[in-house]
C-alpha cells in the first residue's frame, strides 16, 4: 500500500483517510492543527489522539520530520541560513531573513534545479527531485522552532523551480494560507520564476493575491539567451504578455529580478532597453549585483553602474530599488551551501 503523505493533505482530504481508517473525521483537524498550526512532526506527540489512532496514522500516513544539519548565522545582515536533511537523506537549504517588519523565510522548491542558468549554483549539479508540498512547509516549521520566531513572510526563491510543479506550489501556498494552519496571508508569499510562460498562465487563472517574481536578468533574447537556456523556449515578449495576463487577473503588481553582472547584462543601453519593455507595465524592479560563485567567473556590477542602472529605470517611471545581497558572507546565495556542504 502506498503511505499518504499527510503534511500535503487538506484537513478535507485528511477527513477522507479517517474515514477510509474506519475513524472519526472531527480528528482532522486536530492533526491538521499539531502539524501545520503547532509545527509538531511526530504522531507521538499528538497527546489529545488515542495511542490506537496514532498507531494507525504511522502505518497508513506517512509524517517524517526533515533535520536541521547545521545553520550559518550572518551577524552583518540578520540572516540564518539552514541545511535541511530530508527523510531521505537528500540536503535542501533555505534562509530565515529578519527584517524590523517581520521575519521571512526563503524555501526550496526542489533539490537541484534543472533550468541551468549560467549564474546560479543551484543548477550545477541538476535536478534530484521536486520537494513535496509538506516538505515546502517543513522547512518554515522546523525553522520556526529553531529560531522562536514567528514567520511572517515566504518567499520560494530558493533552490528549485517552483512553476516546474505547478500543483505542489499552489497546494502549498493552500496549505500555508489557511487560517488553521499558520494562516500567512497570501500577500506575504511570492513566487519566483525563471519563466515558464504556460505555467504563468495557470497561475494568473487561480486569482491569487500572492507576488510573482520573474527573474529576467536581461533585457533581450540574446543577453537572457546567454545566461538563461530557458530563454531558448520562451521569449522575453511572450514573458511579458503572461505578465500582463497575471495583472489582469491579479490586479497584482509583478517584480521583475535582474541580476547585474559585469558586462553581460548593466550598460546603460541595457538599462534603457529594459524601461522600454517595462514602461507602462504595473511593476516593481528589484536590481541585485549578482553574488559571485566560485564555479564562475562572473563579477558583480560596478556600484556606479549599479546607479546609473538604476536612474535610467527611476527616470522612466519604473519603481526600483536595488537589492544589498544578503549573507553574502555565509554562501547564502542559491544552492552555494548545499553545494559546499556536499562536496565535503
Ligand atoms: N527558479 C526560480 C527561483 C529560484 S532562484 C527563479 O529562477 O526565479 C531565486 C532568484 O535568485 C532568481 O531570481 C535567480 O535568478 C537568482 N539567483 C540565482 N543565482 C544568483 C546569483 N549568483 N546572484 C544573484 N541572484 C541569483
């Protein structure tokens, strides 16, 4: 028999398996409640179930709690960054971020990545697997009770593509939204992409109030071409009509991720090519000098560039800001960790 995994199930779906079980569906959200509202992995610990049910959940539904390997804390920017071991064995990273307004965490959508941009380590060795719903929101809850901090905020910009598994992100952004689980409003999660224009499209469908982020990083085909293989299936132009779907559907303002290398993509013709692409468009540009990986060879922009880059967008109108890179002092850009921890 196939076990269910039951920290991606609904409180409706778990309902279903009790009765399946021959047991009572009030119970479900009660389960539901230790896992996703209390953070608690482990049926053992679920004190207000009989031991008799408990035992029935461990041989019909599986619930295995990830570990906590080891954490980097970066004094400089108030960031943590986890390694996190999967019940099977595979290692994810994600990054608790603090802010004056909150704390967020930064989550893995799968392990490895297979979208192979030339800049991110997370792509260098591949793609292992999607991640589970549950093992999305594991990673919140265990970093949640490593740090007593309360999350606030998701961002699904870690290792992994997130529209690759379309259906385990929107079942993860249901479970994380509910009020009776840890009830994040879905204006606090966003959603990075490398493109995948269909999925965009399916995405906007479901009316969500949650950010999607596009990770651009060029402004035309043949710059994205050189950094972004996904660039080769989907054009910048047909990005930007899914964009404009999703703000049709959404009335959500897009932020549009461009990681500044040296050369490749931050002359000032750059900037003024992308203003015209953006120009008009409900949006927000987050400028990030790319984090330099020892794999390659790219540099981060100038600080003068980064400016000028920056007042060409301002001066057409376009919301910018540029982004400091954080925890640059403990590997915290994508899939850098992992990748070390790995190797050792
Ligand atoms: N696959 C998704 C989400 C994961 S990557 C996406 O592409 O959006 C999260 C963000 O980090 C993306 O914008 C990605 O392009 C960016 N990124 C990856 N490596 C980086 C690096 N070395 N420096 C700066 N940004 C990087």
């Amino acid at each position: 028999m196939i076990k269910h995994d039951i920290m991606s199930m609904t409180v409706e779906e778990i309902e279903d398996l009790l009765e399946d079980i021959g047991e009572q569906k009030f119970r479900a959200k009660q389960i539901f409640d230790w896992i996703h509202s209390k953070g608690v992995l482990d049926y053992s610990k679920m004190t207000n179930l009989s031991k008799d049910l408990r035992q029935k959940l461990e041989k019909t539904a599986s619930l295995t709690k990830p570990k906590i390997l080891e954490k980097y804390r970066s004094e400089a920017d108030n960031t943590t960054k986890y390694l996190i071991e999967l019940g099977d064995s595979h290692i994810i990273e994600s990054v608790l971020m603090s802010h004056k307004y909150g704390n967020t965490v930064c989550i893995s959508s799968q392990i490895g990545c297979r979208m192979g941009c030339t800049f991110c380590a997370s792509t260098i060795d591949g793609l292992v697997r999607n991640l589970t719903p549950g093992e999305m929101l594991a990673q919140i809850y265990l970093i949640e009770e490593d740090s007593k901090e309360r999350v606030s905020g998701v961002v699904v910009m870690g290792s992994g593509e997130p529209l690759e598994d379309l259906d385990a992100t929107l079942r993860f952004i249901e479970l994380i939204n509910d009020p009776r689980g840890l009830n994040i409003g879905q204006r606090h999660i966003t959603v990075s992409t490398c493109g995948l224009v269909p999925n965009i499209y399916k995405l906007a469908d479901e009316k969500l109030q949650i950010t999607l982020a596009i990770s651009l990083h060029a402004s035309n085909d043949t710059t994205r071409k050189q950094t972004m293989p996904i660039a080769r299936k989907y054009s910048i132009a047909e990005i930007i009509d899914s964009c404009k779907y999703y703000i049709e559907m959404t009335n959500r303002r897009i932020t549009f991720e461009y990681a500044l290398i040296e050369g490749v993509n931050d002359s000032k013709e750059d900037a003024y090519e992308l203003s015209k692409l953006l120009e008009g468009l409900l949006c927000h540009v987050n400028l990030i000098p790319v984090n330099e990986i020892k794999e390659r060879d790219y540099k981060h922009s100038k600080q003068k560039s980064i400016n000028e880059f920056a007042k060409v967008l301002k001066g057409k109108g376009i919301e910018t800001t540029v982004r400091r890179t954080l925890g640059s002092d403990i590997n915290a850009a994508c899939g850098q960790l992992r990748r070390s921890f790995i190797q050792k």
